[in-house]
C-alpha cells in the first residue's frame, strides 16, 4: 500500500490526468516493486508458522507424548523469541543489506522448520519453534497438508513429512532471495533505468515533508517518545491474539465441527484462507482507492466479531453453520491486517523512524501471538476461546476508534499553524533530521 503525499496541495485536472496516464504506464513497475517488498517471504513464513496447527491433526501430540499444556506453550514460545529479535533484526535490515539479511534470516528459519521433523519431546520442538520465531523476526498450508496426509510411509509420521515438506521451500528461496532481491530501487536488476529513476522519485514524492534517509540513534529514540507508537502497539497485540488463535486452532477447531477424518479435516480448513485472500485484496484495493484506514479496519472487525458470536452460539450440532461462522472468523481477523500494517507505516515519516516503528510495533505486538496460543482451551467448542477471541476484536476496535479521533484532531490543529509556529514545531522535535512525522506540513492518513 502507498503512503501519503503529504505537502502537495490538490492537482489541477490536468495534472490529475497527467498522473493517471503516468500512473498506468508505470503500472507493472508498481506491482513489481510492491510484490517483492511485501511478498517475498509471506507464503513460506506463514507455512512454517503456522503448519504446526495442521501438524497437530497429523498425530504431533500422541507421538511426542504432550500434554495439553505443553502443545500450547509449543506454539506460544515462538512468539517471545519474535518479540525480541524483531527489533534489532530491522536495525540490522537499515544498516547492512536487506537482500543478504532477509536471505541469511530465511535460510536459517527453513532450516530449522525442517529440523523439527526430527523432534523426540516438548523440549525439542518447543526448542524449534524459539528459534523459528528468531529467525523469522496459512493460505495453502490445509491443502498441503491434505495431500502429505495421503502419504503412505511407515519411516516417517505425516506431521513430520509436513515440517520437511513446508520447511525445504523456504530454504531453497532463502538463496534466491540473497541474489534477487534489490536492496533499493537504483539496484534492482528487473528494471530499466527509467523504471529505477521513476521508483525512486515515487518513493520521494510519497514521504512529502518527511522524507529523510538519514540515519541517528536519535532517530531511533524518537519513536519511543511518540504516542502513537504505544497505541499501535495495542491494536497490534489485540489483532494478532484473535488472529494467531484463529491460525494455530483452525485445524482443531474444524475438526471438532463433524465425525469426518482427520485429511478431510485438513482439506477443510483451505477454504477459509481462500475467502480470507479474496477478501483481504479487495479490502486493501479500496483502501488504497480511497486512501482510508481506520473505517476499513472496522468494517474487517465487524465481520470478525460477527463470526465470533456465531462461533460462540450456534449450536454444536448446526456443522454447517458453525463451518460458515470459522469462515467469516478468518476472513475477518486476516482482512485488516494488511490495512493496519500500511496505516502505522504511513504514519510515521523518515526511513529510519518508520523502520524502527514497524519493527517496534510488530514485535511488541506479537506478544498477542503468545496470548493466542493459550486461549483456546476447552474443545471441541472452544467457547472461552472465542470468547476471548471476541474480546481481543472489540479492544481492537475501540482503539481504532480513539486513534482516528486523536490523528484527525491532529491533522486539524496543524492546519492552523503559522509559519513561525511550523519553525517552532520543528525546533521542538529536533530539526528537519528528527521531525519525521511530526512536521507540520504532514498530514496523518485516517
């Protein structure tokens, strides 16, 4: 998703005109930059996070002789490793090259994926699944682990052929991604000079009044001085508790609806992802048409609420119904997430300031990862899990709420400033190399 222009006073028609001709010429340049950007590592990582869900299903619990406590406390220990390397790993990504990190990250994340199928105890796999969630600092996962299901191995249990099977990709794209992928867009290989120059005035125009590549421990600093930086946070962690529950219990949770065997089960749980890709493209599309955050994320939430209440309260006995609610559930806790990612990265302005918030704000808000792997507790209804589940939506949506308001009352105020008062505005933050967003002449986007 594209950030604001935030100093450009509105386009005449001609110039409008003039944009969408530009716009359309450049189209495949756009897509291509913003599919490597954001999708290059996304299906494998979310395969190897969550196929631990449809591992379970293969006969994970019995063969490594956990407890209840123990297959939870396995799938929520990923989520403090994440918490804190993600935030140094970033650091890491602004100063060296992205290309070699995120390629040396993947390998070792593939690798040890793969390993797991290896593991005897609690100790081993949960050992597994830290060092996953370090080094990582489902839409297909169903149907794969449908198909590994039917294969007929007496050396190999079926979730061990899933770790090796959904592990491997990762690694064999880990090298590729260490030669491909540009570190910045002078340096891509795919484009033409023309397409480079045009990326990298895009990227300028789009930061407005706050584009800065320079970088300072101060800079750094600066995020953990902002407010908005601690609201994120929480509407992060609320998401991805309802989220991250959803993903690592959807197997569980299908499985518990009906009598059919545990490869139906599996193949049963792609059509949620399925509805939720749909639907995720073309709330992001909308978002982006209509440069708009907050209303989307509460039209997701609603769907998503909708669906818990369904999930809590239709009887055990309506499978369809309760089949249609976990389909309206995961299309609701997936469809905002790309929405809220784009919103906090538009609203911070400076490279680093917006390498460190995201990194910030997606680590501490992982925690709500843990708190997902806890929460579904009481099969095969997993009422206080959708309980909680609800409660996490609501939170969310209430935040989302209070931080439209805060940034519309903010963008009001700084339409009013005068220019000495912009001066001081500027001073007060630290000067042009610190300002970042709090420039005056940025407007946040709602």
């Amino acid at each position: 998703m594209s950030s604001p222009k935030n100093t450009s006073p509105p386009a005449s028609i001609t110039e409008k005109e003039a944009s969408k001709d530009e716009a359309n010429n450049n189209k495949d340049l756009i897509v291509e930059l913003e599919n490597l950007s954001k999708e290059k590592d996304g299906l494998t990582r979310a395969l190897v996070r969550s196929n631990i869900g449809n591992a379970k299903l293969g006969g994970l619990e019995e063969d490594l002789n956990l407890s209840k406590s123990q297959y939870q406390w396995s799938l929520s220990i990923f989520y403090f490793s994440y918490v804190i390397f993600d935030l140094p790993s970033n650091i890491i990504m602004r100063r060296w090259r992205p290309s070699y990190w995120l390629g040396i990250l993947m390998f070792f994340w593939g690798t040890v994926a793969t390993a797991m199928a290896a593991s005897k105890n609690f100790a081993s796999i949960a050992s597994a699944r830290f060092f996953i969630g370090l080094f990582e600092a489902g839409a297909f996962g169903g149907l794969i682990a449908y198909g590994i299901s039917q294969i007929s191995d007496d050396r190999l249990k079926t979730w061990q052929w899933l770790f090796i099977i959904e592990g491997i990709p990762t690694v064999i794209l880990a090298v590729f991604t260490a030669w491909y992928l540009p570190n910045e867009p002078e340096n891509a290989k795919f484009l033409t000079k023309e397409e480079r120059e045009f990326a990298t005035t895009r990227l300028a125009e789009d930061a407005g009044a706050s584009h800065n590549h320079s970088w300072s421990w101060a800079q750094v600093a600066s995020v953990f001085t902002d407010w908005k930086t601690y609201i994120f946070m929480a509407v992060y962690i609320t998401g991805t508790s309802a989220l991250q529950g959803v993903t690592l219990f959807l197997p569980s949770i299908v499985s518990g609806l009906g009598t059919w065997s545990t490869p139906v089960s599996q193949a049963l749980t792609t059509p949620p992802y399925f509805l939720a890709f749909l639907v995720t493209v073309a709330v992001g599309w909308s978002s982006d048409r209509y440069f708009e955050r907050a209303y989307h994320m509460l039209a997701t939430n609603t769907v998503a609420l909708l669906g818990f209440l369904l999930l809590m309260f239709l009887p055990a006995s309506n499978v369809a119904g309760n089949y249609i609610a976990a389909c309206i559930v995961t299309v609701g806790v997936y469809a905002n997430v790309a929405v809220k990612v784009a919103w906090f990265n538009n609203n911070f302005g400076g490279l680093t300031r917006r390498a460190v918030a995201s990194a910030a704000i997606v680590s501490v808000g992982t925690i709500g990862g843990a708190i997902g792997g806890q929460i579904y507790y009481d099969p095969p209804k997993y009422f206080g899990g959708n309980c909680i589940a609800f409660g996490c939506m609501a939170a969310q949506t209430v935040l989302v709420i209070i931080l439209r308001i805060l940034l519309a009352r903010e963008n009001k105020r700084r339409t009013f400033l005068t220019d000495s008062q912009k001066e001081q505005e500027i001073e007060k933050y630290g000067g042009y190399d610190l300002v970042g967003d709090r420039h005056p002449s940025f407007r946040y986007v709602l």
